[in-house]
C-alpha cells in the first residue's frame, strides 16, 4: 500500500474509534433508549416532610431505572446549604445530569455554575432555578392556573358574579415560601381571579393581609400557617366568621383547618369555610372526604416525573427534548427564560376524586377513609 492509503486508513480507523467511542458514552445503539449502568443521574429534591417529593423521587428514580440509568436521589431536608453539598457530590462524582428541586431557588448560583464547568446539564424539577444562566430546561405545572383553579372554585361556591352583589363574604389569604419561584404564580393566578370580588366589595379581607409579601409561609410549614391563622381568628374575628381561606397546598390547609377546629369551626353553629389546597395528599383527600378541606388542585406527579426523565434521556443522547413553553414569563428566572415544558393541573373536590384520584391508580382506596 503507498503512503497516501496508508494514511487515509488512519484516518478512517481513527474516525470509527472516535464514533464507537461517542456511542458508548452517548448510549447510541442501545434500542431502549437507556444506557448501561455506569451513567449516573443525580436528583436533588428539597424534603421527605411533603409527601409528594418522596412520590416524585421514587417515580423517577423508577423511571430511569427502567431505561438502564443509575439514579442518585438525595433530600435536603429543608437545608439550603445541606443541598449545596448534595449537588456539588453529585457534580464531583461525576454524575452526568442534575435534576434539582430546590429548597430555595436562589441559592444554587455557584454550584449551577460548578456543573456547567464540568458540562453537566441541569433541569429544574417543578421549582425554576432562579438568577442563573446555567439552567437548561425546566419540567413543572402551569403555576397560574393552580392559582385560578383555586380562586376559581372559591367564586362558585359562594356564587360570587362580576358586577354582583353577593356577599360580603370574608377570606384569608395564604402563600407559599417567599423563595419558591412557583409561589408568584400560584399567587398571581388567584389574585388575578379574585381582585375584582375584592374591589367591588363581594370579598373582604378583615385582617388587611392582600399583598404576596404579607401572606408568604417560611418553608411552607404548616405549623406556621396553623399560628398565623389563630392570630387572625383572635385579632379580626372576634364577631364574624370565615367564609374562605386561600391556602395555597395541603400542608398549609391542614394547619389551617386545625386552627379553624380550635375556634369551633365545623360544628352545627360555625360550619368549616371554603379552603383550598394543592397536591391531592392523602391526608387532605380524607380531609376533603370529612368535609373540612374543600379541594385540592392535582398535578399528576407520575406525568412530571415522565417528562423529567425524558428530557434527560433526550440531553444525554444529544437531542434536543421536546417543550410547550419557551417563551412565557413564568419561566424568567431573572436571567435568562428557561425552556420549558409545563403540564395542566386538575381541580380536585369530593365529586371527583375518586375518578381523578384512586380510578387512575394516583391513590389507592384502601389508603382513604
């Protein structure tokens, strides 16, 4: 063989080793499209408290497990600086992708700049990643219309009609952790719905408590929901009653409900107000079924968790996964708008939640009072 051949066969060996080399590292040709054992994915999820994040992390871990990858899951326990440490193993043992749920989604700035360092994409999980450039795509619920549902289903049970005048009916109003992106949504969706009934008169808020800065619960807990709304009931209700409470997710509405029993609310004389809530836990659908918590807006987590994986399979096979919202506001994270795919949440109330809820397979009967 002359010299030109010679080198051209080089030349092409080298190329189909650098091919084989980027399919094996990329799970090309693997039909399942997974990949062998030795890619690792690390979740990074906020608590164990909430129920539904346990739920999330097992479905995803499931998930990819069924595709041939390794998942990491770790929670934070509510730490910010516990799950800084947590991404940042995830990054230096070399796992290929983070999906991150945040404790505070302001706080990971350096450690999203870590894993673009080490090209290490990132998605964030139902919570947008705020304040950085290094998030890739993000996976959640339409935030503003959990909000409306929420509102919505407030209107219509107390027959409220714009330009009406039913009423006055008094509520309160609640808002998630103030370092949760999703709250200003939830929030903004339901004040959108219900600032007129406020304007006009058909809502009052007794306690004066309108604006998101007022209403915000640290860490969501329902603890401090449960003391808030005592303060209010002994300082704006000491002759008037409830009509409606806007809790923003199942947790805060329990510890609101457990105030509103302590003022002997849900009795003959003083029946329970309108309260909403968020996530279809089980506790707050045996809450819904006692007739204490009125609805609750489910997001199907096992659909989430199907996207998150998929997105992650499509990053690490080198395409680009599939989105419905890359240019809406809700997904600014200060600086830049995250691409992103959100699905639909579904009002949940005692007419339905056994077709949503337990024929779906979401809860088991037997789990239900």
């Amino acid at each position: 063989m002359h010299a030109g051949g010679a080198a051209r066969l080089r030349t092409v060996t080298l190329a189909v080793l650098t091919l084989s080399l980027t399919a094996a590292a990329t799970g090309c040709g693997n039909d399942s499209g997974g990949q062998s054992g030795e890619v690792k994915v690390g979740i990074a999820l906020p608590t164990t408290k909430q129920t539904r994040w346990v739920s999330d992390g097992d479905n995803m871990k499931a998930l990819f497990k069924k595709q041939g990858y390794k998942a990491d899951v770790q929670y934070a326990e509510d730490s910010v600086d516990e799950q800084i440490k947590q991404v940042e193993k995830m990054i230096d043992s070399g796992d290929k992708l983070l999906i991150i749920g945040a404790v505070d989604g302001f706080e990971l700035g350096d450690a999203l700049q870590k894993a673009s360092r080490a090209g290490v994409k990132v998605i964030a999980y139902d919570r947008l990643l705020l304040g950085s450039s290094n998030v890739d795509y993000y996976a959640s619920f339409n935030n503003y219309k959990v909000g409306e549902l929420q509102a919505q289903y407030i209107i219509d049970k107390l027959g409220l009609k714009k330009g009406g005048n039913a009423g006055p009916y008094n509520i309160e109003l609640f808002a998630g952790d103030a370092n949760d992106n999703n709250v200003r949504g939830f929030f903004a969706g339901a004040m959108d719905t219900l600032s007129d009934f406020i304007a006009d008169g058909q809502l009052q808020v007794p306690s004066d408590q309108k604006r998101l800065s007022q209403v915000t619960t640290y860490k969501w807990q329902a603890e401090i929901a449960n003391e808030t709304m005592t303060t209010r009931l002994g300082d704006f209700y000491k002759s008037s009653t409830v009509d409606a409470v806007l809790a923003p997710n199942d947790g805060i509405a329990r510890g609101i409900i457990d105030a509103l029993k302590k003022d002997h609310y849900g009795t003959a004389g003083k029946p329970m107000p309108i309260v909403t809530g968020q996530d279809a836990e089980i506790d707050s659908v045996n809450e819904i079924i006692a007739g204490d918590q009125s609805m609750t807006v489910y997001k199907d987590t096992r659909k989430l968790a199907e996207v998150a994986v998929k997105m992650a399979q499509d990053i690490l096979s080198g395409k680009r996964p599939e989105t419905n919202s890359d240019n809406n506001d809700s997904n600014d994270n200060g600086n830049k708008v995250v691409p992103a795919y959100l699905l639909a949440p579904v009002s949940v109330d005692k007419s339905n939640y056994k077709k949503l809820l337990v024929d779906s397979g979401y809860i088991k009967a037997s789990d239900l009072n």
